[in-house]
C-alpha cells in the first residue's frame, strides 16, 4: 500500500458542486472488527502528533518572538492557573530524546508543527537560527528512519501579525504564502509531506469569534473573515509549496464533527443539526474540494458579512487540488433547536463544563470573569445534547462509530471523488490519570479508546474509505491551550518538574500495534 502518491491530487477532476447535509444514523450493531485481531492494509502508516507551542518550551530562546498564544497566557483568567509554553515539555533541548522515544513506540511518522514565531519573529523575516532548530529536528528523525509529517500552522500566529490585523486581514494569508516558501527552502530537500494548516475552525472561531482561544476576540464577523482567509492562505501555500516540488505531498488538517439532530423525524432539529454541520465542517470541506462555499451557510450568516470577503479567484485558490486530508476526530455532537433540559444553552451543565468539540468554554473559574460566547457565530438554535454516552476527562462523548460515518461521508462527498487520500491526523483522548508509586501510568481508559476508534477507521476502510495512516494526540502530555497543564493527553507521561518521560499503558499497546500493523483481540 502506497502512503500517498506524491501529487496526485495535481491530476484530478475539477470541484463539483457542494453537497446537501443529509443526517446520518448512528451505527448500533457491532461489525466484524469489534473484538477480535484487526489487521490493517500493507504500508498502513502509524504515527503520533505534537504541535510546536504545546511542547516546545525555549519561549525566549534562539531569537523566537512572542506569539499570540504567549501574549494571551498572559491575559489575566485565559488559561487555567495561569500557565503558559514558556517550557512547555522542552522539547526544544530534549528533541533527540524525544526522537528515540519515537523509535521505542515503533512509529513510522511523526506529525509536527514548526512554529511561525520562531522561524519569522515579525511574521516576515527568516530567523536563521529558528530554522536551524527545525533542520536538526528532521535530521535526527530521518537518521531514526522516522517520516515527518511537517505542519506549517497550529496556531501561534507571530504576535506582529495579530497587531497588523491577524487573521481577519487578508493580509496574512500572503504573509502564510512567504512563510511556507521559507520553510521549503530550508527543508524541502528532506520534508516530503507537508499540511498548511491544522483545525481552522479553531483558529478562526475559538480565536476570533468564542474567545476562549488566542487571541481572544469574540465577533462573529471577524470569526468568519478569519476562516476565508485561512483557507486562503492554505491555497497559497499549496500553490507555492507545488511549485518548488511538484512532487511533494500535499493537504491540511481539519476538525470534524458528525451532527446529528436529537429527533430525526423533526425538521426544527435536522436544521440545528445542518447549521452546525455547515460552520464546522462544510465552512472548509466545501471551499476545498468544491471550490464553492455552501449555499445554506452563505445565506445563514448573510448579515455577518463572509461574501464580502471573498474576492474574483479565491475560490480558485482554495481548490486548488491536495494530495491528503488529515482527518482530526474526537467526537460528534447530537444537537437541537431547544435546549435540553438542566443545562445551559451552549448544553453544559456548570460553568466548570466543557460540551462538544468545540474547545473550552470558560478557562479559569477560579480566575477573573472574561468575556467569551459561543464559537457558532450564528448560534441560536442550535442546542447540543448529552446522549448519556461515556465521557473524557475534557466532558467530551466517547463515540467511536461517528468515526467510522465521517470518514465514509469523507471518501463519498469529498476527497474520493478528488482522488485525495485520508489520513487520521488527531485521535485521542484526556483520562485523569493514576501515577504509581513507580511513576508508572497504567491508563486503559485510554488504551481502549484508541483501540475502539481504530477499529472504527477499520470498518471505515472495509466499506470503502482510502484511510493511509492513523496519528495518535498524542506523543506526550504537553500543554492543553486554555486548559494549561491541567488535562493529558499523552502516550507518554511528562513530569513537569524533571521533564522525565515515562511510557503509559497505552503507549506500550500502541507501539505494539504500530510494530504488527494490527489491533490484537480484546481479552
């Protein structure tokens, strides 16, 4: 099995036209891969994700500059006890550790951000010594035979180009365009896969629209320009990174989740259940691989001004073909036109809560109070439901099967008919773990996580889905955003005082998966 032919994306047919939302039923019955040994195809790739402000540290090291992440740590109340990336996990000294704990997990790729502060401070100078780090970087991991899967942005924005506008100015989407070609010019004689851009949605409406993310700001207007040129600065980025390497494997990562309406046989939910499905999926799916924004999101934020934003040929530019599309999954949402009972609007059920897959809602109780609302920038009526499912340590619904629907609906809607693979770039889950007198961590809420999701992808691929490789969140507990230290996600465990490293249960099975290509059978 063939990762990804390298662009192949470039040889494709045109977009179409967008796709209707038409709900999905959640599949109830087990299939053939629920409980015994799951192989997957030949060539199958494994590997875990990290992203650069969550683990880096070195946050006034080697001439980086302030992104907005480091200036909104520092905004009293945005994240929890105050915490910030300053160290982080020091993956920035501790790189050729890290690179050899790869080793030990057997992983064939490692998913990585480079970070746009420390490789152009002001957002448009090269800083030679930022590149350097990330030169040494995918030395050390091609000398362990380890593929990197190189991100360009997850989300730390350098701070000098948030002052000129950040994302809402169209601006800094041909200042992304400059920084993808520095970045190639630096490591595209070694980096063959690169994504531009991870979980725009976040940037765009937990950053600019909820402000619960950096850099903090809660308008829907701006939320909405964000996203457009996001995705245009994703184009450009292609279209500059394929013209230095024709060759070179390309795409981005998104976020799904999978909507569905709480009463299928009402029209008020199914709309509820569209709308959301519409700002955070079709938003981006729908641009990329149609060439077309949904006409039923245009006209529901008509007011909010996101037509006005779009300009002769973007479109063009945003569809211009990829090669992969990183699938990011953690849960889906079933949502309504009212609200459930005992809960607030936005469905959690504190201020402490956390509900879907939208990010955190309010950081720091403890903290003083910030102004934050809704990611949705048009939210009325649209209501998420507890389905009493299990749940993480984040409050999010432990829902496997949406996994297998929205890698199906992928392949069908959207990257099988543009000939683009799938890639499972994000999966995983935060379990408050038990440390052993031995520092030990013997986490199978985790481990059968990530094993009933991969026989999820597995089903997926039975019925059809071109699935090439699954990403594990993550290598290590590392910092949660707004959440700071306080929730982990890692395979492996981070001591934050000695920055020790100690693999968890699920990192062992993990790796033991990754040697076999194949989920072993459940006892």
């Amino acid at each position: 099995m063939t990762l990804i032919a390298p662009g192949a994306g470039a040889r494709t047919a045109a977009p179409g036209t967008p796709v209707p939302f038409t709900p999905s039923s959640p599949l109830t019955e087990p299939t053939a891969n629920a409980r015994g040994r799951v192989a997957f195809p030949e060539g199958f790739l494994w590997g875990a994700a990290t992203a650069a402000y969550q683990i880096e540290g070195a946050g006034a090291e080697g001439g980086r500059g302030d992104s907005i992440w480091d200036v909104f740590c520092r905004v009293p109340g945005a994240v929890v006890h105050g915490d910030d990336g300053m160290v982080a996990c020091d993956h920035y000294h501790r790189y050729r550790e890290d690179v050899a704990l790869m080793s030990r997990l057997n992983l064939g790729a490692y998913r990585f951000s480079s970070s746009w502060a420390r490789v152009m401070p002001d957002g448009r100078t090269p800083n030679p010594e930022g590149l350097d780090f990330y030169s040494r970087l995918v030395d050390e991991l091609l000398g362990a035979g380890i593929t990197p899967w190189l991100t360009l942005y997850h989300w730390d924005l350098p701070q000098a180009l948030e002052e000129a506008g950040g994302w809402p100015a169209r601006d800094t989407a041909y200042r992304f365009a400059d920084y993808a070609a520095t970045m190639h010019e630096a490591l595209g004689d070694r980096v063959k896969i690169w994504a531009t851009l991870n979980e725009p949605y976040c940037s765009a409406f937990l950053g600019y629209t909820a402000g619960v993310h950096a850099p903090g700001r809660t308008s829907p207007e701006l939320g909405l320009a964000a996203a457009h040129h996001l995705m245009l600065g994703h184009g450009l980025a292609v279209e500059a990174l394929r013209d230095r390497d024709p060759e070179a494997t390309l795409g981005l990562t998104l976020n799904f989740t999978v909507s569905d309406p709480v009463d299928p046989t009402d029209p008020a939910d199914v709309d509820a259940a569209r709308r959301d499905d519409a700002v955070f999926n079709r938003i981006f799916l729908d641009p990329i691989f149609r060439g077309a924004y949904p006409q039923d999101l245009l006209e529901d934020v008509a007011h909010l001004g996101l037509a006005d934003h779009v300009r002769p040929g973007d479109l063009e530019i945003i569809s211009t073909p990829i090669d992969v599309l990183g699938v990011n999954y953690y849960n889906g949402g079933a949502v309504s036109a009212t609200p459930q009972a005992g809960t607030r609007p936005d469905g959690t059920a504190s201020p402490e809560g956390t509900a879907g897959p939208d990010g955190e809602r309010t950081p720091d109780a403890s903290g003083p109070v910030r102004e934050t609302r809704s990611p949705n920038p048009v939210p009325d009526g649209v209501h998420p439901h507890s389905r009493g499912l299990p749940l993480t340590d984040m409050g999010w619904e432990v829902q496997p099967e949406g996994l297998t629907r929205l890698l199906t609906r992928l392949q069908r809607d959207y990257a099988g008919p543009r000939g683009t693979a799938l890639v499972v770039t994000e999966n995983g889950a935060a379990y408050p773990d038990v440390v052993e007198a031995d520092g030990s961590v013997d986490d199978q809420d985790r481990l059968e996580f990530i094993d009933r999701h991969l026989r999820a992808v597995k089903d997926a691929v039975d019925a059809g889905a071109d699935v090439r490789g699954y990403f594990a969140w993550s290598l290590m507990d590392n910092f949660e955003w707004a959440l700071g230290y306080t929730k982990r996600f890692g395979l492996t465990r981070v001591d934050y005082e000695t920055q020790e490293r100690i693999v968890k249960a699920s990192g062992r099975w993990y790796a033991e998966v990754a040697r076999d290509n194949a989920v072993p059978a459940q006892d």
